[in-house]
C-alpha cells in the first residue's frame, strides 16, 4: 500500500488521465507498493515469470534481447511516467519475459501486482487507455529497429546514433562494447567502423568517449 507522499508522487510523476478516476486512484493505493531499484539491477531476465509491472517515477530503464552467441540489441529504454510494454504483454498473455530489463539509473517506482492489472484493464478505461498508449509507442519503436537492422547498413546506423547522441552530450561517454550492444553489433565490428569515421575527419575516438566532430557528415 502507498502512503500519502508516494501516492502524491504517482500522481504528479504519471499521465494525468491515468489517475483520473476517483475508483482507481483508491484502488491504485491499496494495491500497489513502492521499490527502489538501484542502477545495475537486473528487473527481468529472459523467462523470469512476470508477477507485477512497474511504473516508473523515476530513472531509466533498458530493454534489450541478447542471442545465443551473447550478441544484444536494444529494444527500448523507458523512464518516468512509463512502463514496459514486454511486461504488460507477459501479464495479458500469461507468458514469461521474453528479454532482459535493467535499470539504467537509479529508479523508483510502484508495483502493481498481475492479478490486479488485469483486472484493472477490463475494469478502468483510463488504464487500458495506459496500455494502449504503451503499445503504440513501443510498436513505433520496433518498427524502427527492425527497419534498420534488415534495411540499413551497420556504418549508416553507427554514424546515426553518434549524430543522435552527440546531441544530448558531446564528447560522449561510452565504450566500443558499449555501442556494440545498442546496435547488435560487434564490439570488433564497432571499432573498425569508428576507425573509418575517424579517419575521415567525422569523430575522434578517445578512452571511453567518442567526440563528434562533424555532425553534418554523420548525417
């Protein structure tokens, strides 16, 4: 059960629309739990049977599968406000996690136990509307994945994501593992192609941090 302050929380850190009815937002108290989970832990790992999906209130979490030769890809990344679509999947289909979530920066969030979130989809519009608009905005984003792994060459999406995140912050802070694991690449692969960009004046690469110097070529 949350308390005053965490209830307070959810509602200021969740859509609107989704504690808009007085019924749910009562039930919402009784039945969910509040967690902190720290950067580094592991929410699911494939096939974990799922018993309860988080809302997050802050941090960030990553999705990502990993194949039998230890390769990964991410799915998606989702932070406050939002939930795992994967999860709510689970929990509507009774099937186990199909990938691995891992909290990316220090979260919190509320639990709501699996009997209960169905029960609430077939109840709550504002909660199935939740749902519904968790599935379109994952769907968009797979569509994109797939599209680039099956259509698009490995150096055009590496130049895109450098472009993409120099962005946010430039020199970057990551590893060649690193990248590799967003793309569903190679780490030896990554760091030829980095090689090749570099060379051609794009990017300087340095220890744990890749430096943007021509975005417009990236692009």
């Amino acid at each position: 059960m949350l308390d005053s302050a965490q209830l307070q929380r959810a509602r200021a850190s969740l859509p609107n629309f989704l504690l808009a009815d007085e019924s749910l937002v009562r039930e919402f108290q009784i039945a969910a739990s509040f967690a902190y989970i720290p950067a580094g832990q592991d929410v699911f790992l494939e096939g974990d049977r799922v018993e309860g999906i988080a809302l997050l209130l802050s941090g960030v979490v990553r999705v990502y599968k990993v194949s039998e030769t230890g390769r990964a890809i991410t799915l998606y990344r989702f932070g406050t406000g939002q939930s795992c679509i994967l999860t709510a999947n689970a929990i509507l289909s009774s099937n186990n996690f199909p990938a691995v979530a891992t909290v990316e920066q220090d979260a919190e969030a509320v639990i709501i136990p699996s009997d209960v979130f169905r029960d609430w989809v077939r109840r709550f519009d504002p909660w199935r509307e939740f749902v519904f608009d968790l599935l379109s905005q994952r769907l968009s984003t797979l569509m994109a994945i797939v599209d680039e792994v099956a259509f698009q060459r490995m150096d055009a999406r590496l130049a895109s994501f450098l472009a993409t995140r120099a962005r946010i912050q430039n020199p970057i802070r990551i590893t060649h593992a690193e990248i590799a694991s967003e793309l569903g690449s190679s780490r030896e692969v990554i760091s030829r192609l980095l090689e090749d960009l570099s060379a051609r004046g794009f990017v300087r690469v340095g220890r744990g941090q890749i430096e943007v110097l021509d975005e417009a070529g990236l692009e």
